[in-house]
C-alpha cells in the first residue's frame, strides 16, 4: 500500500530539508493505513485484547533528502508474519527516486 504525503515546514528543518526522524512518522501512517486497509482497527484492538503494538527494531537507509512541498509516496507492506509480530518492509520515494527505505 502506498499512501501521498506532502512535506510541510513543520517536517523540516531551517534549511528546508526533512528532519531525518520525520521519516518515521510517515511511514507510521503508511503502516497504519495499511492496517485499516485489512480491516485491522488499531484502537478496537487494543481495546478487545489489551495488548499494544510495539516497534521493537527499526533499520533506516538515508539515500536522498526530501525537501519542503514534496509530494511523495511512502509504502509499507508485510514481509512477514509471526504469531505475535509483523515484519514490515517500507520505502518513501519522490515521483522515481527512492528517498529512505
């Protein structure tokens, strides 16, 4: 699943370039959304079984910078399932280029 994300000045720094850990929370919207896209409701999970989704690892590739008013597309998709886990593979990209993966 791909969601749009446009980069405001709240996104980034003095110089107009996105703040490194703002990538995280875009792709927590991605990741949430494709969540919702499989009829998993996060809140109504927690609620139901009172366990809480966690990140518990998290490997970052920088390879270019996104800058203020980009519209880009941030991914996420499951690479894999355990009994209490998920593994997800994720990428934020401007039109072709791949920005961090």
């Amino acid at each position: 699943m791909k969601i749009p994300v446009r980069v405001y000045y709240q996104d980034t720094d003095a110089g107009g370039v996105v703040f490194h850990a703002q990538y995280l929370a875009f792709m927590e919207r991605a990741r949430s959304e494709l969540l919702n896209a499989a009829g998993i409701d996060l809140a109504r999970f927690v609620e139901r079984h009172g366990v809480l989704i966690l990140v518990h690892q998290i490997l970052v590739k920088y390879h270019l910078p996104a800058r203020l008013n980009d519209l880009l597309s941030v991914g996420a998709e499951v690479v894999k399932m355990g009994r209490a886990s998920f593994v997800f593979r994720q990428h934020v990209e401007r039109g072709t280029e791949l920005l961090v993966e």
